[in-house]
C-alpha cells in the first residue's frame, strides 16, 4: 500500500485500533462505500480499501454496511437510509468512503458510478 490512500486507511485502522470500544449510543454503525469501476478513470484500490475498512470495524464491534461500485441513486437511497437508522437507534456512525470526489466552490462531492 504504497499510495497515498494506503497510507490513510492504514492511518486510520491504527487509530481505530488503539481506541478503547466505543459504545456511546445502543450501537455502533458504519457506512463504507467503495466505488473504482468507473467507466472513464478506473481506479484499483477503492475496493479493496472498503472491504478491509468493513473488516476492521467490524472486527471493533461496528454493525458494518458495505457497497461497492454503486450508481448515483443508490448511493442516495442507501446514504439516506444510513442517515435515518443512526437517528432512529441513537447510534455512533461512521461514513468511509474510497472512489473519486471532487470540489467545487467549496463543496466536496462523492463521485457514483452512473
């Protein structure tokens, strides 16, 4: 993992793991999205760095929720229906995402598939 994404997520499981468990609310709940087949701009890692954030935080007690290489309206529905259980359980959420994005403006945009 010699990229700069590889050195976040390992960043960031190392963070994860020295952290006591955390249980704030009734449950813990983590979003991961991993997009990379994009039909112009292919990307190798998102993927694989989704599936072994999934793996990690569930590995700490999180309730995880994974989607890979989702369109545009999935990814609405699915964010939403996140949004809505973390206020409906009380829960700590967790949002990862691996894929493009970009800024406009000042504003940061996840890039879907379609």
């Amino acid at each position: 993992m010699g990229n700069v994404t590889g050195k976040w997520l390992g960043f960031w499981l190392l963070m994860l793991a020295v952290m006591p468990n955390i249980s704030w609310g009734s449950s813990n709940l983590a979003f991961i999205i991993g997009n990379g087949a994009y039909r112009e701009g292919k990307l190798a890692n998102p993927v694989n760095d989704a599936r072994d954030m999934a793996n990690a935080l569930s590995s700490l007690g999180f309730e995880t929720i994974l989607k890979v290489d989702v369109d545009r309206k999935s990814m609405i529905t699915a964010i939403s229906d996140f949004s809505g259980q973390i206020q409906k359980n009380r829960s700590v959420g967790l949002f990862y995402y691996a894929g493009h994005g970009i800024q406009k403006s000042g504003k940061n945009y996840l890039i879907s598939l379609r």
